[in-house]
C-alpha cells in the first residue's frame, strides 16, 4: 500500500495521504523534467515518488494554464505542479481549494491594480495565481538561496484557502502556525529571530508574507533553519506535516 510505504517521513497519522489504489503515471519528458529541476522529488524513496508523481498529474488536470505572451508547454505545466505538490506533499489535502487557473507571464508584468511591476501573485477572488516564468525558474535554479517564487506564491494559496476550509489538513496547517505567531509575542523570540539575520527583511511585511519567506527556507535550507531557529523550524515541520531533514539526509543538492 502506497499509505504505508510513505508514512515514515510525515508527522500526523490522521493527516496522512491518501491511499492510491491506481496511482496515475507521468509520461517519459514529464518525469525527466522533474528529476532534473527538483531535487525534493529525487530524494524520495520509489513509493513516494509514485505518490508524488499521482499528484503532479492530478495538479495538471484540475488546474487550467493560461500563457500570455509566452506559450504553455508541458514543461511549464509540469514544473508549476511540482513546485505546488512539493509543498502539500505531507497534507492529505493536496489540492489548492482557492486556486483552479494558473497564468503564465515571460517576465515581470504590469499590474493596473496595483500599479506596479510584479514577478508573481496570489488572487484569492479569482481563484488564480500568477507567475513571471523568468522569475519562477531563477528561484527553481538556485536551490539555496531562499528565494523561490513558486513556493513563495504557493504559500500564500494554500494559506489564503486554509483560513475557511475544514479539512483536516487545513486545521494542522493553521494550528501550527497559530504556535508559530504565538511563539514570536514573546519579546526574547522576537529577539532571537532578527538576531540571526536569517529571513530577509520582506518577512516582516505582515503575517503572511512571514509565512511564504518560512516556507521559502524550510525548503531551501532547511538544516540552517533548525539550526539558528530551531522552535520556528519545528513547527513548521509539524504545521506542513513533513520531515525535510529526513527526506533530504545525505542527499546532495544539484545546483
């Protein structure tokens, strides 16, 4: 049983995956796309990877892609689904329940909202979220430098769809984030935090772009994380039900 085979790196018994009966498989230039840009998958067991791989498939058919000025292809198709899957990879609920279209610029574009240039967003309202493609693959590129577009964005959908949604997942994700800001009244924590100069200064905006730059660095480098926050890092473990360390345990990086 897949269930099983995968259990060991998550944290939550009750907010395990699903059990995959008929996983769905990627074809050859998908999975090819994926060993070579993420390094998350490639330090998954065989069982895992099939699970994460289910997944990806099940992202690109539930999502629509739309590019403007850029054509969508199957590697951008497949390199957004792993970036969104490598973060709900510990979370029953996988899927992003604010999000059905994912639109695709060449480089930073125009927002006549806003009246700025922006590299990505996240409209909750309108159910997308937005990428310049240059930016998403520079952030994918430099596995180490804690800027990652596509997980910074996908931060704040699976943030933005968990504040009224009832699953189990949502209900981990959101308690231990609660124990996360809780943890920061504290004036000796806020102290310990800037000290580090660990996150960049974005973070501070507010509670959510906290939250996409934790995210960011639990992914990027996560052993620097435990090591100058190991509170934070705990409970982002717990909140995203995933044991990176163990995932990653004497795995190179490939830049």
């Amino acid at each position: 049983m897949l269930v099983n085979a995968v259990k060991g790196i998550f944290f939550e018994n009750t907010n395990l995956p699903q059990l995959v009966v008929f996983p769905k498989e990627l074809n050859i230039l998908q999975t090819t796309i994926i060993t070579k840009y993420s390094n998350f998958y490639n330090c998954l067991n065989k069982n895992e990877k099939r699970v994460f791989e289910h997944r990806v498939f099940r992202f690109i058919d539930e999502h629509k892609f739309i590019g403007n000025g850029i054509k969508i292809t199957e590697e951008i198709k497949t390199l957004v689904a792993t970036m969104a899957i490598t973060l709900t990879f510990g979370m029953r609920r996988y899927l992003f329940s604010r999000v059905n279209t994912i639109i695709i610029y060449p480089k930073s574009y125009y927002s006549t909202i806003l009246d700025q240039y922006h590299k990505g967003e996240t409209n909750p309202k309108l159910h997308l979220v937005v990428f310049s493609w240059l930016d998403f693959l520079e952030g994918i590129n430099d596995k180490q430098d804690n800027l990652n577009l596509a997980l910074h964005e996908f931060s704040h959908a699976l943030h933005f769809g968990f504040l009224n949604e009832q699953s189990y997942s949502a209900y981990n994700f959101k308690k231990y984030f609660d124990q996360i800001l809780l943890f920061l009244i504290n004036p000796e924590n806020q102290k310990q935090l800037l000290n580090t100069n660990y996150l960049r200064s974005y973070a501070f905006e507010n509670k959510f772009e906290f939250l996409a730059v934790l995210i960011e660095h639990f992914f990027e480098t996560p052993t620097e994380f435990k090591q100058k926050l190991p509170e934070v890092f705990l409970l982002v473990q717990k909140m995203l039900n995933i044991d990176i360390l163990k995932i990653y345990k004497n795995k190179p990086v490939i830049n």
